[in-house]
C-alpha cells in the first residue's frame, strides 16, 4: 500500500481525490451492467399462437369466437389451440372471428 501524507490537509486532498475516483468507478461499473443487460431486454416478443378461442363473461365461460393468432380484435378471454381444436370449434358452430376470417385460412367453407 502506499504511504499518506502525515498533514491532515494532504489527506484530506487524498480522501476528495478517491471519493471522485469512487464516483467515476461506480458509473462505469452502471454502464457496463447496463450494457450486458440491454441484450436480454431486446429479445423479441414471443410469436402469438397460430389459433386462440375466444371464451364468453361468466360461469361456464363457453367458447363464443375463433380467432387466427394475430388478430387484433383477439381479447383477453383468449387462449391458445391447436389447427385441429380450430377446425373443430368451427365446424361445431363456435362463429369465426369476421376480422381475422380463421375459417377462410383453415380453408373451411363457409
């Protein structure tokens, strides 16, 4: 270690100079955090499902719509399903979304 000077105004200096430094290796430590950070904040978005059903308010929740996965009028009752669990909503008379038009891409008849 190095020697201090014995004066107390030496050392103060001292103590003001590496209380700067202090302050200057923390920002650079802040950084360089946020710099490695940055990567995991910019993965994309997760792919939405390729089917959602659409569940009605209440008890029982019944299915009321089929949407394709990127349909913008897809609500928060939403959830995901397979092409097949689609075909069979639609087929069972569950309606099909008129915006995204799930039937038409399946390619069910109307």
């Amino acid at each position: 270690m190095s020697e201090l000077p014995p004066d107390l105004p030496r050392l103060r200096t001292v103590a003001t100079y590496l209380r700067g430094e202090l302050v200057r290796a923390e920002r650079a430590l802040n950084t360089a955090e946020e710099r490695e950070a940055l990567p995991a904040r910019r993965r994309p978005p997760a792919e939405p499902p390729a089917w959602l059903i659409e569940r009605g308010i209440g008890a029982g929740r019944l299915p009321v719509r089929v949407h394709a996965g990127g349909c913008w009028d897809s609500r928060k009752r939403c959830t995901a399903i397979s092409t097949d669990q689609a075909r069979r909503a639609l087929v069972e008379g569950i309606p099909a979304c008129p915006h995204c038009r799930p039937d038409t891409a399946l390619g069910m008849p109307e």
